[in-house]
C-alpha cells in the first residue's frame, strides 16, 4: 500500500472517529501542511454525509411476531408436536391391538370375565360354615328369626339379616348393622306369655332345637363376610312360625287365644301344617350368594350328611367337653370349580340391591321358584305380626315380693326400676267386662285387626300394667279357677255375638279360616 | 426525597439496561416464553433495517427476520454470555443475508434472460431523482463485503470494533473495506454528480 492510500485511509477512520489520540494528532498536522489530503478528508466527509442521510428507516412489519412464533410452533421437533398426539395414537394403537386379539379369539374377553367371577366367587365361598356355629345363634335368635325376621350374623359385628316384603309382597332381605331393637327375653316372655309348664317348655325347645338343625344349613357366613342364605329360607321361616303357633295353640289354648284373634287357627289349619312338615323335607340347594362386591346365585353341593355328622360330632364334643368354647369352624365340602360354576351360576340382574351407611337390602325379582308355598300363611302375616307385637302384655315375670300382715311389697328386677308398696287390694269384676266390651266393639268397627289388651285377669285400673302381677299371688290358684270359669261364660258370649253377626252383617267380612276352607 | 436516593434512581434504568438483554436470556432459559417475545420486539427494527440494506430489497425482509429469530430462538439455550447478544443477533443477521445473496447468485445462472434484464432496467439509478434513492441503489451495488461494514458504521452507527466482531474480521480489515466502499461509491456515484449537487 503506497503512502497517499495509507493517508486515505486514516482519513475515512479519521471522519468515523476510530483514530487513536496519537493517530489524530499525527494525521492533523500532516492534513494542515497538505491541501490534497485536505480535499480528499472534505470529499470523504460529504460522501460520508450522502450514505448517513439516504438511509430512511422501514415501516414497521405489523404481524411480524404473530408470523414468527406461528412459524417457530410449526418447526418444533416432530417428537414435540406429537406429544399431543399421545392419547389419541395410544386408543388407536389399543383397538387396533384389541382387533387383533378379538380377530384370532373372540371369546377372551368373556372367558376373562367368568375367570374373574369364578375367582371371586371362590375366593368368597372358602370355609362357608353353618351360621348356627359361626355366630353362636340361641333358641332366643331362632325365635326371634321366626317372630321378627331377624337373624344375627355377627354378634360381635351387630350384623343382622332381615327378611322382608315389600308392598308388593315381593321378598327381599336385608344386613344391617342395626337390630331391630327387639328387646331381651322375648322367647321367655312368650313362654311365660303361654304359661307353660316344666314339660310343655322342654318340648318348645326342642321344637326350636330341631329346626335349628335345619335351619344351620339355610344360612352360611365365612370371615371374607360371603353370607349364602338358601332360596327355601323365606318359607322356613314361616314353618318354624308355623309350628311353635300350632305348638303354642295345642298347649295353651286359652292363653293362646288372648293374644291372637279367635278366628286364627292352626290346629284347625291341617294345610298349613302339613304343608310346614313337607317344607322341612324339602332340600334346595340353590343358595343366594351376597359377598362384599357381588351377588349371585349358584348351587352349592354341601354333601349334607357328611357336614351333618361332622356336626353332630362337634356338638356332642362340646357339650361334653368345654361347654366355653364359643365358636369354631367347620369346612363343608363343595365342588366350585369354575366349569360347572359356569353352567350353574346365575350373574343375572334379578336383584336390586339398595345400599346405604348401614345396610345392604337386596330385592330378588325371578329368584328360582321357591316351589313350597304356605297355604294362608300370607293372610295370617299381618296377625302374627300383631301377635309380636303384643305378646309382651302377656307376658309377666313374678316380681320379688315380701309380705309382712296386711301389705305387700313388689321389688321389680328388669323392666322397672319402681317399687310399689300398696296395703290392700281388691279385684273389680267389673272391668272385666268393659274390657271385653272394648273388644266387642272393635269387631263392630270393621277394625277388627285392631287387638286391645285383652286383659281378663283382675283389673286394677288404678294402677295400669300392674294388674297382672296377681297372678303370681299365693291364692292365685283359687282366682285362676274363677277366671276360667268366667272366661268359659264369655266365650259362649263371643258365639252367640258370633252367631248374631253372622245374621247381620256382611258375612264376607266375618268369614273364619275355617269357613273359607269349606267354601 | 434526597440527594442519594436520586442518584439511585437515575442510575438504576442504565444497570437494567445493561444487563437487560442478559436477564431476558436467562429468563428464557428457565422457560420463561414471554422473554423472547421482549427480545424479539426490542431487536426486530434493527434485524430488517440491516439485511433491507444489505439486500437493498423490501421483498425479503421479513423472510429472512424471521430466520435469522427462529436461529435464535434455536441456540438461545447454548449462549455463553461472553459477548453482547446484539452482535451475537447481528452476526446470525449478517449471516443469513450472506446466505441469501449466495443461493440468489446460484439461481441467478438459471434465471431466463428477459427476466434479469427487467429486473436490471427496475434497479436503474438513473431512472429515479430521489438522491436517497440514488445512493441507496449505489451503495447496493458494492460487492457484499465492503457493503456491509459501510452501512453498519454510516447507517447502523456501529464501531469497528462492533463490525470487527459482528463480520468476524479483524478491525484493521474493517478499517480498510469501509475506506475501499467509500471509494466505490465515489466511482458508483461520479457519473451522478449533478444529479446530486
């Protein structure tokens, strides 16, 4: 580069300031001494001047930011824009497998579910034993079973069955965590109720004890909370009702007439009865299987005689051995295997189940014929129902007493916490015979489902509820006798009111069982 | 308020100017999406201003704006923070207009001949009295190398050392190509003269 060039050069650094201070200062003095370098720093500067204002900024571009980052989203890697794409890639990629699969075996999926169900189901029926043992059920519990309809499954837990009809008679049965707050002692009360003696009670319980067999079959409970209740339950229940009311009607005729309405009868009922014996020969082995997650119907095979004698067995070691022992188990034998499930089991959707906090209710809609049926037990339900609820009255346990001359002194242990301490009593006949009147008038009503207390013992009105502890009195005999005697009058009484009705009255509505059956 | 507080106060915008850019870039990094679009609108006018001279043509502009962000956007992760990031941006920018002109000479050997003598006869200087005109189509017609270090001193303003570092060059070169555009111009131009007194 030759010198003048050189110069030049420093000139265009020179007029864009770039020049050191020593260059400057240098190329200063060598432009004052020369007027060529002179001419080319003005050339330079005008130039410099020309390109600075020719520049003219652009307009702005309005969409430019909109347009860039549509652009970078379109660019971002594939993997990116297909994430989004995920879900809908792996449902398709699903059903094209599940096509597949489908294509070459079409029965997987319901083979898959009948696995499941008959694991589950086996996993629920393992070690089924008989309620009876398992939760230690009493006389009492049977009873109530056949009174109240309720069943305990776990004392313990306060699980109950309850059997039940709805408005439409259809059946459905219940497992609450609630009893039906029954109270205690009812069976004693009713046994008390009918005044039984020594003999007549040892005959009851083993009336009990005998469908307590029968019934430790109906019912199967296991700790996985399975309960597989018999199809025949519903009509062993009323046999069991059956039977203690014929029982109760052949052994206390009288008290037994206090608390159901004359018209009722089971004696005279031979239907009925025969119909209850042939219920307790009838084996069904379709059971109704409620588990925790699943309801469904299958035929158990229990091989009854093996699990009877096993029983029977178990029994007697208990009653002889160790009367503490409360509960144990007893394996019953069955044959699940999940083909013949298969062909037996019923999953359909025959029952409604309702389930709140603390029960589980199931309607059963077809269930599998229950083929026995109870000739009018249906219309005696109601009465047997007002029969529960009113055998109480009837009932009355002998109260401590201690008497000292001329008075008495009660000490009630149980129901009241009162003592009454009266000095003289006396018996008002004559509330005997309003008290019939009550009754008298309530078949006049067309109420005649309607039952007062018919208290036919001596009456002392002043002190309700009381009345009947007479008798327990030492002379009780003497007034029992009397009272028969009365009673008889005021039955040939109700015939003839009987008799007169019938000539006056529709006779629909006075019709008699009996009567019905000869029509 | 007192004397210190308005001292603060007047030198608290400069350190966030500083660091402005920087903060941007981290807050980017740490996927903070709203960052880039501040970079982008505060830088965008200065990216289409450089390639519109460099290119001397409005058709492309925003094409290659928008390239020369979404490289950035591409690489904003990997930046170092050694340098300004406006001569980082101004580097990809230079860049991408350098890119341009080469695959436009390669398809200009394709172009049919009608076509590039239209587009010459529309680029003709002498056509035009707008002496901005005139000297905007002079200087587009320096050879890419001394074009762009010219119109980043005269019309960006930039130093050389700034052009030294945008072009990857060294200052001396710098120094010398924009005295060599200077005196294409005077060449370019000469015939122009009256038109521009």
């Amino acid at each position: 580069m030759n010198k003048t060039k050189r110069d030049y050069e420093l000139l265009s650094a020179y007029i864009d300031g770039e020049l050191s201070a020593g260059e400057k200062t240098a190329l200063e003095q060598k432009i004052k001494s020369s007027l060529e370098l002179k001419k080319k720093l003005e050339d330079l500067k005008k130039l410099k001047q020309l390109t600075t204002s020719a520049y003219s900024p652009l307009d702005e571009s309005p969409y430019f930011e909109t347009r860039l980052f549509a652009e970078i989203n379109s660019r971002k890697p594939w993997y990116y824009k297909i994430r989004k794409w995920t879900p809908a890639i792996g449902f398709a990629l699903l059903t094209v497998a599940l096509l597949v699969v489908l294509k070459y075996n079409p029965g997987i999926i319901k083979n898959i579910i009948e696995e499941q169900k008959s694991n589950i189901a086996g996993f629920y029926k393992e070690n089924l034993q008989p309620l009876l043992y398992a939760a230690d059920l009493n006389n009492e519990d049977i009873f109530n079973f056949a009174l109240y309809k309720q069943l305990p499954l776990d004392k313990n837990k306060k699980e109950y069955l309850l059997l039940g009809n709805d408005k439409t008679g259809r059946e459905y049965f219940e497992i609450k965590h609630k009893d039906k707050n029954l109270g205690k002692d009812n069976f004693k009360k009713f046994v008390t109720a009918l005044d039984l003696n020594r003999k007549q009670r040892e005959q009851i319980d083993s009336i009990l004890n005998q469908y307590a067999d029968e019934l430790k079959l109906q019912v199967l409970v296991n700790k996985q909370n399975t309960v597989a209740i018999n199809e025949n339950l519903w009509n062993y229940r009323k046999a069991i009702l059956t039977d203690l009311m014929s029982f109760a009607e052949k052994t206390s005729g009288n008290e037994f007439r206090r608390m159901m309405p004359r018209t009722v009868s089971f004696t005279n009922n031979p239907e009925l009865v025969s119909a209850a014996n042939k219920l307790r020969m009838n084996k069904s082995k379709n059971y109704i299987i409620l588990t925790p997650d699943s309801i469904f119907s299958e035929e158990l095979d229990l091989g009854k005689k093996d699990v009877e004698k096993g029983l029977s067995e178990l029994k007697e070691k208990l009653e002889k051995q160790d009367k503490g022992i409360k509960s144990f188990s007893v394996n019953i034998r069955y044959d699940s295997t999940w083909k013949k499930f298969n062909n037996k089991v019923n999953w359909s959707s025959n029952y409604k189940i309702t389930i709140d906090t603390n029960r589980c209710r199931v309607d059963l809609f077809d269930f599998p014929s229950l083929n026995m049926h109870l000739p009018h037990m249906d219309s005696l339900s109601s009465m047997l129902d007002s029969l529960a609820k009113h055998f109480n009255n009837y009932s009355y346990f002998i109260p401590e007493f201690e008497y000292s001359g001329d008075s008495l002194k009660f000490h009630f242990n149980g129901d009241s916490s009162r003592t009454y301490k009266f000095k003289n009593f006396g018996f008002d006949i004559d509330s005997l015979m309003s008290s019939q009147g009550i009754l008298l008038d309530s078949l006049r009503s067309n109420n005649w489902n309607q039952f007062y207390n018919f208290n036919d013992s001596l009456i002392w009105k002043n002190f309700p509820g009381f009345e009947n502890y007479f008798r327990s009195f030492k002379d009780r005999d003497d007034i029992r006798e009397q009272m028969q005697e009365l009673k008889e009058e005021l039955r040939k009484f109700r015939e003839e009111m009987k008799q007169w009705k019938k000539e006056f009255r529709n006779p629909r509505e006075f019709k008699t069982e009996k009567e019905v059956n000869i029509k | 308020m007192n004397s210190k507080n308005k001292e603060k106060d007047l030198q608290q915008p400069q350190i966030l100017k500083l660091d402005d850019d920087f903060s941007l870039i981290k807050r980017f990094i740490d996927e903070d999406g709203s960052a880039f679009r501040i970079l982008v609108q505060r830088h965008k006018e200065k990216v289409r201003n450089i390639i519109f001279m460099t290119l001397n043509s409005s058709d492309m502009i925003d094409d290659i704006a928008q390239e020369v962000f979404i490289t950035v956007y591409k690489n904003l992760k990997n930046f170092r923070f050694e340098s300004q990031f406006t001569t980082w941006l101004y580097r990809i920018t230079v860049n991408k207009c350098k890119d341009y002109l080469r695959k436009k000479n390669v398809r200009k050997i394709f172009v049919p001949i009608k076509d590039a003598e239209e587009n010459f006869q529309y680029e003709n200087p002498v056509e035009s009295n707008d002496i901005s005109k005139i000297v905007m189509n002079a200087i587009s017609k320096l050879p890419y190398k001394l074009k762009v270090p010219l119109v980043l001193k005269d019309i960006e303003g930039f130093s050389y050392q700034e052009i030294a570092e945008t072009m990857e060059i060294e200052i001396g070169t710098v120094k010398s190509r924009i005295f060599r555009a200077r005196e294409g111009l005077r060449e370019i131009l000469k015939p122009l003269e009256p038109e521009l007194r």
